[in-house]
C-alpha cells in the first residue's frame, strides 16, 4: 500500500498515547480527491479505504496533535451535510461492513452515518457480517442482526435492507424465519467468474434482486490497522481493533451520478497496561 509521509516528531515526544480510546474517523467524501480518483480501476475496496484514511488521519493530526485517550472524533475538511432541499433528488446507500458480532455496533453504525450526513433515512441499507465460526449456527448467528434491520425497516430509518454473501442455502433459511426478507443479496463475484445456477433460480423464485461486487469479507483487519496507526504514531502501543465500517453513496437518481461517496471507521485502542 502506498504510504503518505507524515511529520511524526510531535507524536514521538508525546506522552498522551496510553489509555482507551473509542475513534470515529469519516473520511467525507473522497470522490472529490483527485489522487484517489487517478487509482486503477483494478484496486480492491479495501486499498481505497486504507488510503482514504491515512489521509484523513495525517490530515487531522497535523491540527489536532496525537490521539488521545476516551472519544476522538477524526473527520476530513471536506465532510458536508447532505442539503435537506436536495434529499428527494438523491438515493443515499450504505454498506456496514461488521468486525464484531455485536448487533449494537449495527445500531451506532446506523446512527453515526446518518448524524454524519444530516439525514433522517437511508434508501437502502446492506449488511455484511463478518466471518461467522463454523461451531456457531448460521441462523442464531444472523437472526439478532436481521431484527435489527427489520426495526430499521419499520421505523422508515432504511427503505430498503439487504443482506451479503448469503448463498442458496443461507438465503433460503433467512427468508424462512424473518418478517421482512432482504430487497437485494449481493454476492462476492472475486472468487468465481459465474453466480452459483441453485442461488440464481432461488433468488428468482423468492424475487430477491442479485448483485456482484468485490469487497472483502474484513474490510480493515487488525494488521492493517496496526499499519494505519503506526505510520501516524509509531510508539503508539495501543492494541487496536475495527469495531465496524460503512461506505457510504450519495447518487443523483435521474442521472445515476455519484455525487458523493466515502467511509466511516470505528476504531477501538485498548491500553497493554
């Protein structure tokens, strides 16, 4: 990954790098970058989102210090609230990408996104859990996760709710035992050229909408991270994991244009001591 040089002296003569801390970063929107607009079309969603925020991080830092300890909220210069006049002329989408089976971290990743955008709904919500153990049961695993979309669902937070890599089997029992099944199920097309022929015909049958894309299944893993945070800070010696990440699209409907587009992270550093 391509690294941005960061002047690191201020941090490497801190002592506020020790305690817990809860990071919120959100990198606004990142279509109006021009150096990650020149990336190859080629480049995985995960590189876009690393680099997207070094950036914010470097940026932050160099106003605002080291991080600290407790709530730290690290936004990019550039992140606008969604003009309330234009919102019937725009379709706003949002993918949670799970690192944690917590459903409230679903909750708060909701929340936190439409706070960030100045919306009071989504048009469409998707939700992509992370790898699931194979000793735990694929229906308890989802159920708790898929009532909380259902509550999205009825309470007009979220048009639309939509599941990821389900395959026949997996999409089959959701729809089973939930009130409200999934508008589309999107499938990870990296591995494989073709849509599996039981998902297609099943998908038919229950009209659930099928669609492609190229995430990974952990978007920002702890290794990474590590990178992130030590390129910004290297005697940082916080232990740090991803509590979840939503990638968010702002599309003009009667164009199809993206007019904006951009992630938010939740971080969580824990203390060695």
């Amino acid at each position: 990954m391509t690294q941005i040089a960061l002047n690191t002296s201020e941090f490497l003569r801190s002592s506020n790098m020790e305690g817990d801390c809860k990071i919120y970063a959100h990198t606004g929107n990142i279509a109006n970058w021009n150096n990650l607009k020149t990336r190859r079309t080629n480049d995985i969603p995960a590189n876009e989102l690393y680099q997207s925020l070094l950036r914010v991080f470097g940026k932050w830092s160099e106003v605002s210090g080291p991080l600290g300890q407790g709530e730290i909220y690290v936004n990019c210069s550039n992140a606008e609230k969604m003009d309330i006049n234009e919102r019937g002329l725009l379709k706003v989408t949002a993918k949670v990408f799970l690192h944690t089976l917590k459903v409230d971290a679903l909750r708060e990743a909701v929340n936190i996104t439409l706070m960030q955008l100045g919306v009071s709904h989504l048009d469409s919500l998707y939700l992509a859990l992370p790898p699931i153990d194979e000793s735990t049961p694929f229906n308890e695993a989802i159920l708790p996760f898929w009532e909380e979309m259902e509550r999205l669902r009825d309470a007009g937070i979220s048009t639309q709710i939509s599941s990821c890599d389900l395959d026949k089997e997996k999409l089959e029992s959701l729809i089973r035992m939930v009130r409200i099944k999934p508008e589309v199920n999107q499938v990870n097309l990296t591995s494989c050229c073709h849509m599996p022929e039981d998902l297609v015909a099943y998908a038919k049958e229950a009209n659930v909408v099928l669609h492609t894309h190229g995430d990974q299944s952990v978007m920002l893993p702890e290794e990474t991270l590590d990178q992130l945070i030590h390129t910004i800070q290297p005697a940082d010696k916080r232990q740090y994991s991803t509590e979840y990440v939503v990638r968010y699209a702002v599309v003009v409907k009667c164009r199809g244009v993206i007019k904006g587009k951009g992630y938010i992270a939740v971080l969580n550093g824990k203390d060695p001591q």
